[in-house]
C-alpha cells in the first residue's frame, strides 16, 4: 500500500469532540464548568454544572455555578432563588453569599446586602478578596448620604417665622474642634 495516495484524514473535528464530552466525574464537570463560565460559553457551562448535579445532586458548587450564569444572563430572580438554595444547605459558601450580596446591592436591598456583607467580614476578616469586597461595601455604605428623614407632622404645622432653636453651647471643659473644612460640614 502506497501511503501517499490514501487521502489525508481530517482530524479537526475529531479533536473538537472531546472537550465536548460530558465527564462521568463530578469533579471534573466541575472544573470544566467554571472553565466554560470564565470563557463565556455559558451553554457549555450550564450542561456541565447540571451534569455534576445530576451525579452530585444538591451540590453547592454547581448550584452557586448555576446562580452565576443566571446572574450573567440577566435572569436575577433564578439566580437569586439559586443563591438562596445554596445559603440554605451551606450557611457559609462564600461564593454565593458574596453573589447574593451583590445581586441585593444592585438591585437596591442595601440591607439585605449588608448583612451578608457582615457575615463575610466576620467569618473570613478583610484579608481575603471575599472580605475585601465586603468591607469595601460596607465602607461605601458608612459613608453614603443618610437618607432625608420626613417632617414630622407637628414642625409642618410651626409659622414660617419661628426661628430653629439655637444649638446648645458646648461645655467649657470640653475643647472645640473646628470641623468646617471637613466634607459636608456646614
């Protein structure tokens, strides 16, 4: 047999396939998953998250993975309910409590974002990018604008002309601190 004449076998399909076979190993779909996510190939990734579910069932991981896609998707109430079934098996899983803390942060749940934020610096501290991130939160949330409190209903009743009481004069033993120059004094 003349090698030369047998046709040249194309093999690029054939090595395509085998990053798209479904790993039997939990961990590996796994892995495979998140790798698919970082790369944007958020199909691939949902298929491997569901196959380590369907061999690991409850899996936190994938669960947290699965949120994820749903957050990046734009699909904020599965990714939520997806974050709270991880919250709910694992108190402590730190990827869906910082996920979850940020999807309540955009969404305007500052509350409910602050107390996961809470819970990450205190169960990991600030050193770590988790409980950076929380602390940076936290620190943004300190020093936002407090929120105009309404009249209450017996000032809006008062003349125009009745002046605001005057400030009690500090004591004298107490030394005055100029704080003029500080942002939002007035």
């Amino acid at each position: 047999v003349d090698v030369s004449k047998l046709p040249k076998l194309d093999t690029s399909e054939a090595e395509d396939k085998p990053s798209q076979v479904i790993p039997t190993d939990f961990r590996a779909a796994l892995s495979q998953a998140a790798a698919a996510a970082r790369s944007g190939d958020y199909s691939r990734a949902e298929t491997l998250y569901n196959a380590a579910l369907a061999n690991q069932p409850g899996n936190v991981e994938a669960l947290s993975g699965l949120g994820d896609i749903a957050r990046r998707k734009g699909d904020a109430v599965r990714a939520a309910q997806l974050y709270d079934q991880v919250l709910a098996q694992n108190p402590s899983y730190l990827p869906a409590m910082i996920a979850s803390a940020d999807q309540k942060w955009a969404s305007g749940n500052r509350a409910g974002a602050l107390l996961l934020y809470h819970r990450i610096v205190d169960q990991v501290g600030t050193s770590s990018d988790y409980g950076a991130r929380a602390q940076a939160r936290i620190n943004e949330a300190a020093s936002a604008p407090a929120a105009a409190a309404p009249t209450p209903p017996a000032a809006a009743e008062k003349p125009a002309e009745a002046a605001p009481p005057a400030a009690p004069e500090p004591p004298k033993d107490v030394p005055h601190i100029d704080t003029t120059d500080l942002p939002g004094a007035q």
